[in-house]
C-alpha cells in the first residue's frame, strides 16, 4: 500500500545530517482511547499494538549507556501501555527529563483516574493535546464530549500544581489547524489561549505548542480522498523557509516504535521509512552501538516540507522557539 502513497515519491526537500542525539521519541504503542481525525499514527480503541517490557528495558539501557537527557512517550496514549509507570519510573531515577504527550481525556477514563497525580509525583512533562479552545472545534477534531473532558482534566493537573509557578510542574497544550491550514503564529494563539482559558474555565497552563498537520497516515488519506493531497503539499512547499532546517526535531531526536525499531523521526516511522543511517534496511534499537549517527544522513520526503513550512514545526512548537 504505501508504495501507491504521493508522499513517498521522490522528493526535491534539501538533504539534512545528524546532529548529537539527545532525545529519544519513543511510541508505546497504537492504542488509544480516541480517533482524533489530525491523528498521524492511525491510533484508536480497536489497535493492539504495544510495547512489551522486554523492549521498554532496552530502551531504558541505550539511555543509560549514551546519556540521553530526555525521554518523550508517544502513542496512541502511551498512559495505555500497561508498563506506562514502570518506565516513567526508571528513567526519573536516571534524571531524565519524561515527556508525556497526554490526550488529556484519558485521565477521566475508568482506571486511570490516578494518573493525574502519578505524572505529578514524578514531575513528568506534560505535554497535552487541546487542538483549540473552542468547543464546536475540538469535538469536531476529537469526537463529541472530549471538550468538556479535556477540560475536566486539565483543572485536576492544575490543582496538583502543573501549570502553575514555582511548583516545577510544566503543563503544555499543543495546538493542531483544522483542515488545510498552516497554523498561525505561535505566540499571539498562546496569549489568546491563556486568556480564553484563564477567564472562562480557570485553567491555567505554560506554553502552546502550535504543530503542523503532516500529510500523512489518517490525515494524509484525508486529503487524498478529498482530492486535496497535491494542494496541501503545495502549500507547504510554497511557504518553505531554509532557515528552519537547522532546527527539525530530526537532527537531535530518534524515533522508537512498538517493536523497538528505530527511525529518523516519528512521522517517518509511520511511512516505514528505514533510518537514514541504515538505508539497506531497518534498525532495531539493540543494535545502534554500531551506526555512527553524528553526521549520518536523515531518510527524507515530500512531508518534510510539513516541519519547515512557515514558523516551522517539531514536536516542541513553532521552531526557533521551542526552546524558549
């Protein structure tokens, strides 16, 4: 199937290298509680795939012996791997840095009620899924009624101090485009974000986080079966800016899927795109000690265009800010 796909023909995107590697993106798995319609992994309620724990105690030694300082769990909602706390606890007993990418209403579900305050225990990075903080929108995206959870949710992580100053318990929310739209500048939405949430719900939050829509996966076939896909991709490409390139998420961050495979990056994992290290084919995360990644070429295609289009896009925001 994925060889019929348009976003993995030849692409004309500038051929990038390695930096050092210093984040791990590690996706536990493809389960998940919603469908969100902007969803790049094709996640949902009725996926199996899971990460065993034979493959998290692998993950958990290459951050030992390369000294990765940080860790950010994907899925699916990586809460639903039943070794979700094992992990988290392993590595904040190495120091490292976790990052929960939350969909927020998972922490309503029936059994993870308690999740809230375990991420706070363990002063995890949150880093939450809010597509807009408009009603009508977000279920739109989401499915009816995830608002109001996400809501719900987000008023139990501040009364546990996330969001909140001097309590060292960081809460983002993450901000996805509805539709063939590239989003608008990150910090004026954040601002309009603080004061939408702040004065109608009390919620309180740290940054926005504004992302791209990659063309691929749930979204991808979307566009395509809209007759949209050539369009978007021009889009993109039309607000291309070489400036950004030293900045994608690529170039520092390594990519886990379920089974302990390793790629360039998240949305090239879900393309089955082979790390650019290791172009004969794919790389399991065991046996990486032998590829020299420092300067080592990144798999590269048309999506790319989605990470440096405009204000540029990674998994920390807009680029050039996500440091800020």
């Amino acid at each position: 199937m994925h060889d019929t796909l348009p976003y993995l023909e030849p692409t004309d995107f500038p051929a990038i290298t390695r930096n050092t590697l210093e984040i791990l993106q590690v996706n536990l798995g493809y389960l998940c509680n919603l469908s969100c319609t902007h969803c790049h992994v094709n996640a949902g309620p009725s996926r199996t795939e899971l990460m065993d724990k034979a493959t998290i105690d692998q993950v958990l030694d290459f951050i030992e012996k390369h000294g990765i300082h940080t860790l950010d769990l994907t899925g699916g909602a990586p809460e639903m791997n039943p070794h979700f706390k094992y992990l988290v606890k392993r590595a904040r007993a190495m120091n490292v840095t976790v990052i929960d990418r939350c969909n927020l209403v998972i922490l309503q579900e029936l059994g993870f009620e308690d999740m809230a305050l375990f991420l706070a225990d363990n002063q995890v990075v949150i880093t939450a899924s809010l597509p807009c903080y408009l009603e009508n929108n977000v279920d739109k995206q989401r499915g009816k009624g995830t608002f109001m959870a996400s809501l719900a949710a987000l008023k139990k992580l501040n009364r546990f101090g996330y969001g909140k100053p001097d309590t060292g318990l960081q809460l983002n929310l993450v901000f996805n485009p509805q539709g063939t739209r590239l989003p608008p500048e990150q910090q004026p939405l954040e601002q309009a974000y603080k004061k939408h949430l702040g004065e109608n719900y009390d919620i309180v939050f740290n940054k926005l986080l504004a992302l791209t829509n990659i063309p691929i996966q749930r979204f991808g076939s979307t566009l395509i079966s809209k007759g949209l896909f050539k369009d978007y991709l021009q889009l993109l490409k039309d607000n291309y800016r070489p400036e950004n390139l030293d900045h994608v998420m690529c170039r520092n961050t390594l990519s886990i899927d379920w089974q302990g495979m390793v790629y360039d990056c998240d949305f090239n994992q879900m393309l089955q795109l082979p790390l650019g290290a290791n172009p004969a084919g794919k790389t399991r995360l065991s046996d990486l000690t032998r590829l020299a990644l420092t300067g080592s070429p990144i798999s590269v295609r048309q999506h790319c265009y989605g990470c440096t289009a405009g204000q540029g896009s990674s998994c920390g925001g807009a680029l050039g800010q996500a440091a800020q």
